[in-house]
C-alpha cells in the first residue's frame, strides 16, 4: 500500500473507458463545510507491486498530495472543494492510461471518498485490480522501397537483413505488450535499417490493435528503406604534413560497398589511434541523389609535428627513475614515427629508440628497434645488454600478428664481478596478441591472450653454441560476478627448447616478480641462482587470481581487492618450486587505464612489499 504514484504519454495506445463520474459525484454531495474553508484530505492507493509506485509517482491526484504534505505536516492535505472534485474525477482515466501503457487493459479501478466529519480529514482511497497484461498475438511488418525491391530479387544482403530485424524485433508473438517496449522496438528496428545500408529508412505507418477482451495486441509496421547506399569517395580536408595514405590504408571498406555505420565509426577509431590527429571526424554524406556513390569526408586537426616529455617519478618494480622522450610524427620527411627514450634507474636504465611507419595497405606497419640496457637485479649481479630487431606489425580488430627477426647480445657480472654469461643471438619471432574484451583500458568481461613462437641460433663465449626454440604464452580473463564483484584470473608459461649446454642471451630466458607476474616478490627477481648470481631460466610459469569490489555503490570507480599469486622458475618445469604471494588492495578505474595499489606478503621472503602500477598488461 502506498500513498502516492505515476505518469507517462500513452496516446498511441486505445482511448481509456470513462469511470469518474462517480468519484466526482461523491466528492460533490459531502456536505459543505462552513464559509468557504478548504478541505483537509489524505490519499490511499492500493495496488499490487510496482503498480503502487507507478501511480503514487505520476498520477495529478497523488502528486498533488505528496508535493503538499512535504510542505505542511502529515495529519493531511488542505485543498479547495472545486480543486479536490476535479482531482479526483480524473484520477480513473488517468490510472487507466498509466495501466495500459504497461500492458493491462482491463483493468477495475475503484475510488471512494469517506463522509465529511467535522476534525477528521477525508479519506480518498484508489484501489487498482489490474488483471492479466495484455500479450502480443501477431506481428506483420512490410517493407518498402530499395530494401523491398531487393528482396524481390532475393539478394542476399536484403534478406540477411530482414532475418535480422525479424529475429531482434523486442515485440515477438507471445510477450507482454507495453508502451516502453512497443516504442523501444519501432526505435530499435528503424536503427538497425539506418545502420545496414538505409541511412533515410522512415516509417509509413504502424499501429497496435489491443483487444481488451481478449488480452491481446495485433501489431503492423511498413518501414520504408528508402534507397540503398553504397561508399563512395574519400575526401580528406586538413591535412598539412601527414601523407594521406596513412589514412586510406585504414578504411575499413572499399568504394561501391554496401553503407554500414560501423565501418565509419571502425575507421574513426582507427585514425584516432595513429596518434598523429587531435580531432577526427569522419561522416558520409546522405544525399539521397548520391546513394550510388555517397562520399566519405575526414576532417583531422594534426598533433604538432615533435614532441617531447621529461617525466621524473617511482616504481615499485624499479624504483626512482628519470626519463626523457622525443616523438618525431614525420621523420626526415618520411611516413615514418620516430621515438626516442632514455631511463635512468636505479635498477633499470635504458636507451630506446623505435621507428615505426604509418599504415601500409592491409594495415601494416613496418617496425624497427634498437635498445641499450643496463638492469641490477636483487642479487646485485649486472646485466647489459643490445638489441636490435626489424619486423612487421599486422593489426586487426581482435588479432594483432607482429612478426620480426631479431639480434639480443647481453652478459651478467655477479656482484663480485665475475662473469657469469656472455651470449648473442639471432633469432626470428612470430607473436600473436589477441583481444576480446567490453573495454580495451578498463576490462570487465572476456579475454586477452598473447603467445609466441621463436627460432634462434646463439652465439657463446663461455660455453656451447646452438640453435634454440622460444614459447611463450600468456592468458587473462576478465570475469563480472554476483553481488558487484568483479574476478581477474591470470595464467602464464614460458619455455625455452635447448640443450642444455648452449648458453642463451639472458633478456631471452624467463625471469617472474613484481607488479604484473607475483606481487609480494622484486621485480624480476624469482630466477636460477648461478654462480653467485641470479639468472634467467628455460621453463617458467605464474598464475594469479584476483576479486574486486566497489567500496561504495555510490563511487564504482573506487573498489577494494584480494589477491593470491603463485610462480617459479628453473630450467625444467619439473624442478619448477612455486613462490606463493598474497594481499589485498585498492583499484581506481581511471580514464587511462586501472591505477592499483597492493600491499603483498610473499611466503618466500617472509616480507610485504608495495605494489603500484598503471594500465593493464595484455
């Protein structure tokens, strides 16, 4: 039972039967007070379920009553009689037509108002019975336009479409019939066309035809497609530096398709992620003359031509650090990107510089990198190291193949200074990153996936020489669960396919700890212990699970965490010793990504550690 209720446009639906006279009539013939004092009343509103809070929101006469007693006290509602008999009249018709926009039309509305005794406030009392909601019995839909000429010659695409539109119709025979989803499914139907190559598809006509008696609703619909459109030329406007093949090799269609508005926001996205534009806008011009051909204009505002970066800051994994970066958009006049990146840390410190081309047609991209290294690990022993690689990167919209060969030198001193490895390498790699998740910088739901093949031949001053295979693999699936939780579960392996005796390039040998492999542990610094320093292994694996939880409903972004993760190295995975860690901490879902703060104890060690980071790792 409640005290008040709701309303909403429903004059698309049939005429409501007229029941107020009789309230009205009641309201009239109680005897008049003396003078003209208004009455004092208070209101009653009996019907099931959400129906009680549908009228006590939106109905004039509940309204009225709540917006009123808020202002004066409870003991009731002060009212002029002429005001009151009108309320009161319209109340039935105006329940009626709230009731059948959520599918009962036949409904039984009663009112009554209690006799006028002198002290006592009048008691006006609605009581609902709303019966069975009416059910959708058939639904007709007829098309005009190109869409129907083209099912009349049984084109593919036109009766695709139709199945389609069809199959997620919201209104199927069978379902409740209501005014939301009567309106959601004629909204949701002429989208679809507009998307599906019918940019000015408009309705001819529709209509619903409710039997109260029976229950039930005849639905008809005539959409007309109007004409078919089909991609046409693209026109680039403000372009200064930047080639325009960096864009065209992007596009996602070709001239004389079939129009589909996700290929333009598709191509959108994927000039937004060249990172050589601060604005794009892309659309197609819906000249009904033009459908033939209809022209695409990007319109692109570009980044400035260099930019540079001094970032000062700290890691848990690395510690202090400062770094510089340069980015060249255009380097030498070439449709190339170049970056630079010196880091100086105090556990790692590096020189990077990386080229990359803009698109190629297939959305290829050519790829070369060389780095300097120089890492001190938690046994104080020193690694440095070269590389220098060439490839070439594929991208999709799920799948990303990178394929390049590859020169890694590298040699680690122990803390007393003896040399413990000294190898080179080349090799070729094919790696595959693979995405399917609702959100590529703050995942909820499915999965990334990132493996690699690799085939080398090493060099070696210490010990043997040989050729040598690399497998990697890396699998996270983001999950949501009941009661607001949110579960992250992480499996990792990595193996390297050698004798034994063929010493190998450390940076290619597995190493886990820190932030994103075992948190409670250094970075890198679960390994084989050699020589009275910690090297690389041949055989790794880490596995990790995670819950999170909203602090509050009212601030999702915000969520707490629990956490265990397990790893180990060694040269075999059956001498693999697993290293358990375990914690709690906080996530903050930021525009760039998810930015987590963790307290770890690792079991090893004995000892928490502090864990922060930025973003995800695929």
């Amino acid at each position: 039972m409640s005290s008040v209720a709701w309303a909403q446009d429903t004059a698309a639906l049939l005429p409501p039967e007229a029941a107020a006279s009789a309230a009205a009539a009641t309201v009239a013939q109680a005897p008049r007070a003396a003078g003209r004092a208004p009455l004092v009343w208070t209101l009653d509103i009996e019907a099931p379920g959400a129906l009680d809070a549908l009228l006590s929101n939106y109905l004039d006469l509940a309204r009225y009553h709540e917006e009123a007693t808020a202002e004066g006290d409870n003991t009731g509602v002060a009212i002029r009689r002429n005001e009151l008999r009108r309320l009161v009249a319209a109340a039935p018709d105006q329940a009626r037509s709230l009731l059948e926009a959520q599918g009962y039309f036949a409904a039984q509305i009663h009112t009554s108002v209690s006799d006028e005794v002198e002290g006592q406030p009048l008691l006006i009392k609605l009581v609902v019975q709303p019966g069975p909601r009416t059910r959708v019995s058939r639904v007709q839909m007829v098309f005009e336009g190109d869409l129907d000429t083209a099912l009349s010659k049984d084109e593919g695409h036109a009766k695709a479409l139709v199945a389609d539109l069809e199959s997620e119709w919201a209104l199927s025979a069978g379902t409740i019939f209501t005014q939301p989803n009567w309106s959601a499914a004629k909204n949701g139907m002429l989208a679809r066309m507009r998307a599906e190559g019918y940019p000015l598809a408009t309705w001819s006509g529709t209509s619903a035809t409710v039997d109260a008696q029976n229950r039930t609703a005849a639905l008809f619909v005539v959409a007309d497609s109007g004409p078919i459109f089909h991609f046409g030329e693209i026109y680039i406007e403000g372009l200064k530096v930047q080639p325009a093949s960096a864009i065209l090799n992007l596009a996602p269609f070709v001239k004389g398709e079939v129009y589909r508005e996700q290929s333009l926001l598709d191509f959108q996205e994927r000039v937004q992620k060249l990172n050589l534009f601060d604005s794009v806008f892309i659309n197609m011009e819906q000249d009904q003359s033009r459908a033939e051909g209809a022209p695409v204009t990007v319109q692109v505002h570009e980044l400035s031509l260099q930019q540079a970066t001094v970032g000062v800051g700290v890691s848990s994994d690395t510690g202090p650090r400062v770094s510089v970066e340069h980015l060249h958009r255009h380097i030498l006049n070439q449709d190339w990107q170049a970056k630079t990146k010196l880091q100086l840390a105090k556990i790692d410190s590096s020189l990077q510089v990386d080229l990359t081309s803009h698109p190629q047609p297939g959305r290829k991209r050519w790829l070369v990198s060389g780095q300097l290294a120089k890492e001190t690990d938690t046994s104080d022993a020193v690694t440095t190291s070269e590389r220098l690689r060439f490839g070439q990167l594929r991208e999709g919209e799920r799948l990303e193949l990178t394929r390049y060969v590859e020169y890694q030198s590298a040699r680690v001193k122990s803390k007393a200074g003896e040399q413990v490895s000294d190898a080179s390498a080349i090799s070729g790699t094919l790696q595959y990153a693979w995405r399917d998740v609702d959100s590529q910088t703050l995942p909820t739901t499915g999965i990334t996936a990132l493996t690699s093949v690799g085939l080398g031949h090493s060099f070696a001053t210490r010990e043997s020489s040989g050729p040598f295979s690399r497998l990697y693999g890396r699998l996270t699936w983001y999950k949501p669960l009941p009661w607001g939780w949110d579960a992250t579960t992480r499996i990792e392996g990595g193996r390297m396919l050698s004798s034994e005796s063929i010493s190998i390039p450390d940076p290619l040998l597995f190493r886990a700890g820190g932030d994103e492999s075992v948190r409670g542990y250094g970075y890198r610094s679960i390994g084989v212990a050699r020589d009275g320093a910690l090297v690389g292994g041949r055989a790794m694996t880490t596995l990790s699970g995670e819950l999170a939880h909203p602090f509050l409903k009212k601030y999702p972004s915000i969520l707490g965490a629990v956490f265990f993760d397990a790893g180990g190295v060694a040269d075999q995975f059956a001498d693999i010793k697993l290293q358990r860690g375990y914690g709690a901490g906080i996530r903050w879902r930021s525009p760039v990504g998810p930015l987590k703060i963790d307290l770890a104890y690792g079991e090893q060690t004995q000892s928490f550690r502090i864990h922060f980071s930025v973003g995800i790792t695929l």
